[in-house]
C-alpha cells in the first residue's frame, strides 16, 4: 500500500486546538486527514469535543491554534458561508411555516439561484432522499425520519463537497435509526460526496464509516478503519469504547517473538501475546472469541481455567454468559445458532473456560 499515490486529502486538520473561555481545552492539538469521497465518522463519548471540531471544519468556531485546509485551500480567513462544506445540525430545525420544498430550496433562493434552476435542484435532491412525491407537505406532516430527510435534502441541494453531520439520527427510534444508517450509506455512494459524521455511538459508527477517528477529551485516539480498531485497538481505551471486551489486569516482559509479549494474567498464567507495552498491561479478548465448555478441553494448549456460570444475559440471536473464575469476571458470547440448543449453560454450572492465545492482545492505557 506504500507505493499507491493517494490523492491530496480534501480536509486538512493540523494541530488544532480549541480552548473556548473559561479555559475549556475542548480540542487539543488534532489532526487528521479525510479523503474524497470517504465516510469518515468522528466517534466518542459525551463533550470529548466531536461538536467543536465539526464546528471549526463548518466555519462556525475558529481554532486558538493549528490549520484546517479543505481541498487545498487555508480556511483561516474563510467565512462558513464561502466554504464548501455544508452541515446538517443535531436538531434538524425545518421552517415550518414553508413547504418541504420551500424549505429544501431556501438556501438557494438567498443565494439568488434562479427559479428555474431551483425547482430542478429541489426535485432532484428530494428524489435522493426518496421525498420525491412530498415536495408540497408542510412539515407537520412528515414522520421525525421524514424531518430528517428534509434536512439533508437542504445540505445536499447546495452541493457541498463535504457534508458534515452532527448526529444526525439522534433523534429517531432504534428501528428507525438502523433504516436511516443504511440510507445515508446509500446516499454517500449515489452523491460520492465526502461525509463527516460526528457520533457518541459506536456501532452507528462501525456499521457507517470507512474509517474512524476516536477521541477522548479532546484528543484523538485512534484513527483506523472499523476493523483495525475493533481487532487491532491500539490501547485499553479504544477496545473498551469500541465493542465489548475482557479486560484482566497483567504484566508483561518482552518476549523472543517481535510485536509480542510475555504475559502474566491471572487466573491464565503466562503466555505470549501480540503487544508492545511492557508492564502494567491488560490482556484484552473479545467475548465471542472466549470459548466455553463443560467438559475439560483435551485438545489444545490454549490458556484455560474452570469457573462457574454466575449470569446469563439473552440477546435472542446470542447470550452473553458470565463466568466467575476465582473472582474475575468473564464475558463469552454464545451464539445461539441451533433452535433447539444441545447443551444449555445454567447460573451454577461449572464450566471451563479458553481461549487461542492469538486472540489476545496486551493494551497499555
Ligand atoms: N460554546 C461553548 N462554550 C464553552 N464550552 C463549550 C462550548 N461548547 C462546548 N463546550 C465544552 O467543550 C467540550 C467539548 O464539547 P463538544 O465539542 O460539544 O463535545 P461533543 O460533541 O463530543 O459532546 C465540553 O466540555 C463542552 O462542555
Ligand atoms: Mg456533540
């Protein structure tokens, strides 16, 4: 991948930082690129400073420090307005005294777009997001996930080379939101413009993005496609903020083998596992990549210990079942794959648990 020439980012984000008054470190010292035509999703938890940072690529906050370039051009000195990025806002505020296409042609109309010209935009982008028939709806008559689709449509028809998207499907109920993820993936495809999406929720980020950028308390993390960071997480924070995970408490010593360590985690012993940090480690695993048994596994050499089942939580198409082995909890993800189960884990039933030690990872903080 090293030789490819990848073309020149259409966001730039040098070094920046935010300090808003009061001395709030909102953004420290960030930077990231985004490509043309990626689904990028700024991902974390609430008032790690995504808002700030979305706000600063739209115009509406000045960085204290650092440069934001969108497609080659310094936005220093460039009012929101003269960028060619365009926002849809958490709160998907519509007019409500104007139709929904009134409304999706607003921006144009200020811009003195002609009216002819402004009829085809508005037909088209309502067509994108498959509002073409209710183009003459006053907006108390649409579903929340209508509104939405409202809001887009008036980003959209300005034709933004980046549209940033500040949770945008916040509002709207689980069934709902999952419908919409799809459709903005769709609509990304179809318009092949770049996407910004800002999220506190991972999974909407997993199932959307082609590549994410964590952040926690104003820096960012990890930048890394969905994958990488749910197998690859490069610290103890990203694995347990993307997914869930087993995290137990070690220390690890450098081992013969590169890019691993020498392990030692109760109650597994020692072993050697992919990592760098050396120390005070944690051996991170995925629950579904903990197996459990009731009788003793003869085959391997996988690190192994018996518990006893404590809980079981039902997911319908997985349970989750918790095992306690000489005090440390352990999550296994049992796929519940058969209608009739063969064997069935109870709370009380005695089980062994293991693992392939090329599961693990050791996570420094
Ligand atoms: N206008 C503002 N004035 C002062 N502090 C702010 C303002 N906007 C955001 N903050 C603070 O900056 C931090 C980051 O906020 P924000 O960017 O909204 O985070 P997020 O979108 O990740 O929840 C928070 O501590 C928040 O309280
Ligand atoms: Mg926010």
């Amino acid at each position: 991948m090293t030789s490819s020439t990848q073309s020149d980012p259409i966001i730039k984000i040098d070094q920046v930082s935010k300090t808003y008054p009061g001395d709030v470190q909102a953004v420290k010292n960030v930077s990231l690129e985004v490509h043309q035509g990626e689904f990028f999703a700024l991902l974390g938890p609430s008032g790690c400073g995504k808002t700030t940072l979305l706000r600063m690529l739209a115009g509406f906050e000045i960085p204290n420090e650092g440069t934001i370039m969108i497609d080659g051009e310094d936005m220093t000195d460039v009012q929101p307005n003269a960028r060619c990025v365009n926002m849809v806002f958490q709160s998907y505020a519509v007019f409500p005294h104007m139709t929904v296409a009134e409304n999706v042609g607003y921006g144009l109309k200020v811009d003195r777009v002609k009216k002819k010209e402004i009829q085809e935009r508005v037909a088209e982008a309502l067509e994108l997001v498959r509002l073409g028939d209710l183009g003459a709806r006053m907006p108390d008559e649409l579903s929340g996930g209508q509104r939405q689709r409202v809001a887009l449509a008036r980003a959209l028809v300005k034709r933004p080379k980046v549209l940033l998207l500040d949770e945008p499907l916040s509002a709207l109920d689980a069934k709902l939101r999952e419908a919409m993820q799809m459709e903005l993936v769709r609509l990304q495809k179809t318009v092949g413009i770049t996407f910004i999406i800002v999220t506190h929720d991972q999974s909407e980020a997993l199932s959307m993005a082609n590549r994410i950028a964590v952040m926690e308390g104003g820096t960012v993390r990890q930048i890394a496609t969905p994958e990488e960071l749910y197998e690859d997480p490069n610290s103890r924070f990203v694995a347990d903020f993307i997914g869930q995970i087993n995290l137990f408490d070690g220390t690890a010593v450098a081992s013969q083998t590169e890019e691993k360590v020498c392990a030692t985690v109760e109650p597994f012993g020692t072993m050697e596992i992919w990592g760098e940090t050396l120390g005070p480690v944690s051996l991170a695993i995925r629950p579904e990549k903990i197996n459990i048994d009731i009788e003793k596994p003869t085959t391997s050499e996988h690190p192994m210990a018996q518990g006893t089942v404590t809980d079981i939580a039902y997911y319908g198409g997985y349970s989750n079942v918790f095992v306690d082995v000489a005090g440390t909890r352990i999550m296994a993800e049992v796929s519940n794959d058969t209608r009739i189960r063969s064997s069935t884990f109870e709370r009380g039933t005695k089980v062994w648990i293991s693992f392939n030690a090329e599961d693990a990872l050791a996570l420094g903080d």
